[in-house]
C-alpha cells in the first residue's frame, strides 16, 4: 500500500528538505510546497523517513482530503475513514486543527467534530469508544484547514522530530535541532573533507549545532534513540512490520561510522559547557567533539591540517533569545574607546585568528540582524533566509580573509 505524506519543515527549508529526502530514499518523487514536502511512498518509507530525516518537523500521512462549509463537513470528512483499521477502543487519540484563512471561528470545534466522528464509528461497530489522552496519545490526528479544503493527517512521529532523545540539559534559549541541520545543510557541511571540512562552534550553548555535525560525520540516524507514535498504531504493531522497523534501525546501526574531520566547540559558560558535554555523550559522539571553554573573542583558531578547510557555525546570542557574555559584555579600562558591541568585535578577533590557515576558513552566522554584514563590516557571500522559531533571521556567509572587505 502507498500513502500520500506530507513532511512539514520550518520556512525556508523546503528546498533543503527536498534534497534530503532523494539523499535518504533514491528516485522518490517529491514535491515542494509551502511549509513542508509532499510525496507518495509505501510503509518503509514512511519509516525510513521518521528515523532519517534531520529537517522535517513531523511526517504526517494523509486520510482524508475535501471541501468543507461548516463542522458538519468535517464530521463527515472523518466518518469516511475506517478507524476500525487504526486504533481499537482501547487505544487513546488527540485532534489538533491548524488554519489558514479558514472561515470557521473555532478550531478547536473543528477539532472536537473530528474525534466525535472516530468515536461515534468505533461505537457503534465495536460497542466502545477510545479516549482522549493528550501528551502522549496512540493516535495523534492533524485536521488542517484552508480557505475551502479539510485534509486530515496522521501524525506518524507523534512528538516533534527535533526531539532526538538525547537533549536533557538546555540553557535559556535553546536551538532546536531541526534548525542546526539547516544551518548545516544550507552551508552544504555533510561531514568530510570535500565538503565542509572541519567545523567549530564558538558560541556552542548546549552543544546543538555541533552534536548535530558530528551525528552528520558519524553516520548517526536522528531518530536511532527514540521511538514514534506509528509504532502503536494496528497496521504497524503486527510482528512483520515490527521486524521490518527493526531491520532498519539495524542498517541504520551498521552505518555508524569514526568521524574524517575534527568537530570542536566552545563557550565562555562553564555551565553551559558541561551541558553540552552531558548532551554529546547521550547522543554517541562525545569521542567526536573537542569541547573548550573560552571567549569567542579570544579563543585562537583550531589548528588543521594545512589542506583541510574549516568551517565556523553559529548561531550568537542576539536580543530577543539572551544577551552576550564575556568580553563584549564586560569591556575592561582599555577597552573603553573601542565599540561595546559583540559583533564588530567579533569579526575584529576572527581577522586576526582565522585568515592565516592555508585552506581557509567559512564563517556562518546566525541573525536577525539584516544590517549584520555592516555592523561586522564584513561582506556576506551569501544570505539564506531562515526562521529561529517566531524570528526571521538570515544565514549569513563570509570568507575569512585578510585585510577590508566592507559591505
């Protein structure tokens, strides 16, 4: 049986995600959309997809589709699917609605005429209907509404998929892991010497952006450590798709691999430090980072081997997350006639420290900033537009050379 899927992604990243998934599965059609990637692919695929991809949200299979006037719509909408072939009374389920410019007041009685419908039916065929659990249910629904068409989705990963398993330990304003896999992918860093070569992070936080790039080098799977919500569902549970999951997971395992480049990363908290530390070892790679602790603004370069370029990732504290630490925060006596601010200050150290390697350096920074380039009086190569949760920000690139290059 094929199934139509609907991945969502963070704007910006359909493109991204679309190269992924012909990395992930070879000659998979697929279709860039607003939001997300659609495609048609059977239950392995589907699988693959939940354990394998880095930049989708969720990977949502496709029910239902029609147009809609009123909630009496989408009861009749939902009625349409044998539920009886999903859940059993004894499962529990959850309806979330989502909306764009839809005409109805409230979804969340669009939400309500949704689960009335699966309950009425598995009443009436099964004497008993399921209940609703809201953190944790066997089957999770999305209706999603536009102007005059309903579609109703299962949400076959159940939690978010940036929700890798190992991140326990989090400072103020976490990344999320789908947006470092951006950044990465957008910088075109998968992880060995032709392409992106080494990386440090050196405003590293709790460690996202370089547990992210090692897991990449390492061959690691994203969804190795945790399990989805398809995997509790009646088509799923039966012991032949039990050991197709497992055979996956196994292939996946047998991919794992010692990282080709050095992966470092540092910062000037301590605390925050050895969150990344604890958060590298849940995750398998803390053989692959080298952690330090430091200033960005002072922290010399990494040493590299003389043909091995390196690339700099990192997404700096900026105003509304958290504000900077350090040196830029703290300016000594002597400091005093030179601007306050982090960023200039910034693109003054890695001057000094990392244009003299004979292979170069790649910056990539992080910001909301659209003036970022000018205020750094660097110039950005290259500007990709992304979203920071609620926050439009750009990607920005710059090649580390010597001597002036204002924007």
């Amino acid at each position: 049986m094929r199934w139509r899927l609907f991945l969502p992604c963070a704007a910006g990243v359909e493109a991204l995600l679309c190269d992924e998934i012909g990395r992930l599965m070879p000659g998979t059609q697929v279709q860039a959309r607003r939001g997300g990637v659609s495609l048609s692919t059977d239950h392995t695929g589907m699988m693959q997809l939940n354990l394998g991809s880095r930049l989708a949200q969720r990977v949502l299979l496709q029910l239902g589709d029609g147009a809609y006037r009123d909630e009496a719509d989408l009861y009749a909408l939902a009625r349409r699917v044998d539920w009886a072939q999903w859940i059993t009374p004894k499962h529990t389920l959850r309806v979330d609605a989502t909306a764009q410019r839809s005409p109805l007041r409230s979804l969340n009685f669009a939400a309500l005429r949704i689960k009335d419908a699966v309950c009425d039916q598995l009443r009436e065929s099964q004497g008993a209907r399921p209940d609703v659990e809201l953190r944790h249910p066997d089957l999770p629904l999305l209706l999603h509404l536009s102007e005059q068409r309903a579609t109703l989705y299962i949400d076959t990963s159940g939690e978010a998929l940036f929700k890798r398993g190992w991140r326990e330990d989090k400072g103020d304003a976490p990344l999320k892991e789908t947006l470092a896999a951006a950044m990465l992918a957008a910088a075109g860093w998968h992880g060995t010497p032709e392409e992106g070569g080494a990386l440090h992070d050196p405003c590293c936080g709790s460690g996202t952006i370089a547990i992210e790039a090692a897991q990449i080098a390492c061959g690691i799977a994203p969804g190795l450590q945790r399990r989805f919500a398809f995997e509790r569902l009646l088509p799923f549970a039966t012991p032949e798709m039990r050991a197709q999951m497992q055979r996956l997971k196994s292939q996946a395992q047998a991919r794992v691999h010692a990282p080709a480049v050095p992966i470092s990363a540092s910062d000037v908290s301590f605390r925050m430090l050895d969150f990344a530390r604890r958060n590298a070892q849940r995750a398998g790679v803390a053989h692959a980072i080298e952690f330090h602790g430091g200033d960005a603004l002072e922290r010399p370069a990494p040493p590299l081997p003389p043909a091995l370029p390196g690339t700099l990732m990192l997404n700096p504290p900026y105003g509304e997350r958290i504000m900077v630490a350090g040196k830029a925060a703290r300016p000594s006596e002597q400091d005093r006639d030179t601007p306050g601010d982090f960023f200039p200050r910034l693109a003054a150290h890695w001057k000094r420290a990392y244009t003299q390697h004979p292979a170069g350096w790649t910056a990539w920074v992080l910001s909301p900033d659209m003036k970022l380039p000018g205020t750094m009086r660097l110039k950005a190569s290259l500007r990709v537009p992304l979203w920071n949760g609620p926050i439009e920000c750009r990607l920005y690139r710059f090649e580390m050379v010597a001597g002036s290059a204002r924007d």
